[in-house]
C-alpha cells in the first residue's frame, strides 16, 4: 500500500520543482515517483492511499533544530509523546532535543532515558543533542563521543553558556573531531544581572530588570573566534540581536563553517508589544527594539541568517501565571511557526522557495541526513499546506501540555493540514 498525492503545487529547492506534481510514496515510506500533475494515475490503485492536494502547497517536512520536550523529568511541562505530536501539528517532521533535561544528557546512561521514550513515544523524527559539560557545570567535559555513538547529532550547553573559554574550547575541539556541530547559547552569565526582558524604556515603565544586547553578543563574537581556532562548526541558536547578525555575516563572509537560526517571536515582536505584566512574553534571549527585528528580518532574507527554529519551551499554567519577575523563561512555538511565518515574512521577506529553505532544507544540511527534499528516492517527509487559510490562533487548541504563547488571538494565515513523516500520515487537520 502506498500514498498518491495529486494535483498539489510542490516547491523543493534541491529537486529544482515549483509547480504543479503528483507525488507517489512507496511502502517503504520513500519518494518513488514524482511526475507532472496527472501523470502518475496509474499509481491509483484500491489499496493506495490517494491524497487530492489541489490548490495547497506540498513542501519537505520541516525541521526544528532547537526544541525542548522536558522527558525526563519535566514531564508535567511536555513529553517525547506530546511534543512530538505538536511538532507533527505544526508540519515538522524531524526536531533536535535540547539536552537541559533533568538528569541532563550528559552520558549515554542518561541519554538513554530519552532514547528509550523516543522510540516508544515519538510519531515523528526525534533527535537528541548532549551537553558540553557534565552536569551542565561549565568544568568537566561530558561523555560527548559516547553520547555520538549513542545518538546525538549535536552538543549544546542550552539554557547556558560554556563560560570558562578554556573548556569550550575543549568541547569544540571534541566536536570537530567527531564531526558534530556545537549549538551555542550565546549568554554572559555575568552580564545578566538578574534580567528578565530586554533593556530599554519598556523595562523601565514596567519596573523589570533589562537584559542587554551584549549579554549576547559578547559570547556568540567569542564562540565564533574560538570555533574558527580550532575547526568546528557553530550554529548560533536563537538569535535576537543586530550585531549578532552582523557576526555571523562576518564569519560567513571568511568562509567559516557557522550557521545561525532565528525564532518566529524574535522577528515578529518587538519589547514594545509587552504592554503589561504578561510573562508569555518572557523568553530568553527576550524580545528585543526594532532594529534589532529588522536585521533579523533581513538577515533571513539575505541568506545570513540561514534558519528557522522555534527554542519551543513548555510550561505549566501555574508557572506562566506569575509575574515577568519570577515566571521561568519560555514559550511554546511549534505549533505557530509556519503560520507566524507565513503571515510575517512570506512576500515581503521570503518567497516560498526561500521559506522551504529556511524551515527545511538548510537545517537539513547541517544535520547531513539527507532530509529537505522531496527527491524520487528520498524519505517521504512532507508537508500539505493551505499558505492564504486565515484563522486565529487560540492556545487551547493546542496539542502540547504548553499553552505559554504570546500569539494567542493573533490572526495568522497559512495552516498545515497533513504531515507525513516516513511516508505515513501523522496528522491530519480536521475540519
């Protein structure tokens, strides 16, 4: 039995196709033919599945390089389960764990809990990363090419920075050796000062602690001269600051192998959208001026800033409801990612070809798992998408334990209404 989709517009950049194909996907769960629309009806048989995309986009699953499941022990916030589950909602097909569980993936005896509740749990592509350090310490290097061998495609100190540059630099060289990426949170512990949301006249008039742009920018301008010294690949996470742009666009210009991804709140809204004390606007780094959303924006659309990631962090009800000052930092966004996007950079920043490229194939590349494309002989990981669909975004329908979003009643355009991952329909919208 396999899938037959027909009559939808298909945009995939590394196949070179936008336009209008039908799509058959074999038992095995991969592309086997891609054809001009109407030219694969010998494929619709009576045990196929037959999917009529007309007037939707077909595009590659997407990829999320940075999301937080909390399993284990987080799981009152989010499990492999529910979180997969809502990425699939959301149209992504394949996501990196970050490592800041509890116990944090440090070793592989560790690393196995979640392996263990990914194979049992996950309905999409779940991929963990490891810490740098044990214990997310910042002083003894983690068990990283266990954990490589294990599974991890990535290491990252996520929710912190490595501050000792000396046993980064370690990590780093690790890294390089085994030929995995670092994933840099880039934030000096020591500039924080006990920050909640971004410095300037809104911190003041609502009497919170501001966080600079050089928490930021003075660790990602020291992550990338120290991964230039010793050959690794760095991708920057969660990017929210102009000069941070400008650093990345720098390290690109050299040639170095550093990649960087922005999240949909960090070029949509600005510090100046928190008009009270609301802390699903709490998100670290925390949303910043205009200018900065600016060259966010336009780093996306040059190409400098290269993805589309969404730092998706779960919380309870109970703990989004106390103030900026004491709520953990954090929002969900796998769930709106694509039509924040959609609504935000599609036509005025990003064309479609170019938003395939920044949600799916690009990350695909850093990972090197030939995912992106919707190639014959390809894993079938797609996407259906109605991108003119308006709606308003309402919380309560969404399928993680976490409802924090700042996007609630927003009305957005651009709805996914089935994800296919490995051939085999993981969501469907019903109407």
């Amino acid at each position: 039995m396999g899938t037959l989709i027909k009559n939808g517009h298909l945009v995939d950049v590394e196949g070179d196709r936008d336009g209008l194909f039908d799509i058959f996907i074999d038992n095995e769960g991969r592309v086997e033919k891609v054809g001009e629309k109407g030219s694969l009806d010998c494929y619709a048989k009576e045990n196929v599945v037959i999917i009529d995309a007309a007037g939707k986009y077909v595009l590659p699953g997407f990829i999320d390089l940075h999301v937080h499941f909390r399993e284990p022990g987080g799981e009152y916030k989010e499990t492999v389960k529910t979180g997969s589950m809502a990425a699939a909602r959301g149209g992504y097909t394949t996501v990196v764990t970050m490592p800041n569980t509890k116990p944090v993936m440090d070793t592989v005896e560790h690393l196995n809990l979640q392996l263990e509740a990914i194979k049992k749990d996950a309905v999409i592509n779940v991929l963990p990363s490891g810490t740098v350090t044990m214990g997310q310490e910042g002083k003894v290097l983690s068990d990283i090419e266990g954990m490589k061998k294990a599974g991890i495609v990535a290491i990252s100190e996520d929710g912190k920075s490595v501050m000792d540059a000396e046993i980064l630099k370690k990590g780093l060289i690790e890294a390089a050796r085994l030929d995995i990426p670092f994933f840099d949170h880039c934030e000096d512990a020591g500039l924080v000062n006990g920050g909640v949301m971004n410095a300037g006249n809104k911190a003041l008039e609502l009497g919170m602690a501001g966080i600079t742009n050089e928490v930021e920018d003075s660790i990602a301008r020291r992550d990338i001269a120290i991964a230039e010294e010793v050959g690794a690949t760095i991708h920057l996470c969660h990017c929210s600051t102009r000069d941070t742009v400008k650093f990345v666009k720098e390290a690109k210009e050299k040639g170095l192998p550093v990649s960087a991804e922005v999240c949909p709140h960090h070029f949509t809204l600005t510090d100046e959208d928190i008009i009270e004390d609301d802390a699903n606007f709490k998100m670290n780094p925390p949303l910043r001026s205009r200018a900065d959303v600016e060259a966010l924006k336009e780093g996306l659309k040059s190409g400098v800033m290269g993805m589309i990631s969404t730092d998706h962090a779960p919380h309870s009800k109970e703990e989004k409801e106390k103030s900026i000052k004491n709520a953990p930092f954090g929002i969900v966004g796998l769930e709106t990612a694509f039509a924040i996007t959609v609504t935000e950079l599609l036509g005025k920043y990003l064309d479609i070809k170019t938003l395939v490229e920044r949600m799916s194939l690009t990350p695909a590349k850093l990972l090197k798992n030939g995912r992106g494309t919707l190639n014959e002989g390809a894993v079938a990981d797609l996407v259906i998408a109605d991108i003119e669909e308006e709606y308003v975004i309402d919380p309560e329908k969404f399928v993680s334990k976490g409802k924090n979003t700042p996007f609630g009643g927003k009305k957005v355009r651009g709805k996914v209404l089935y994800t296919l991952c490995n051939g085999k329909i993981v969501f469907k919208e019903e109407n």
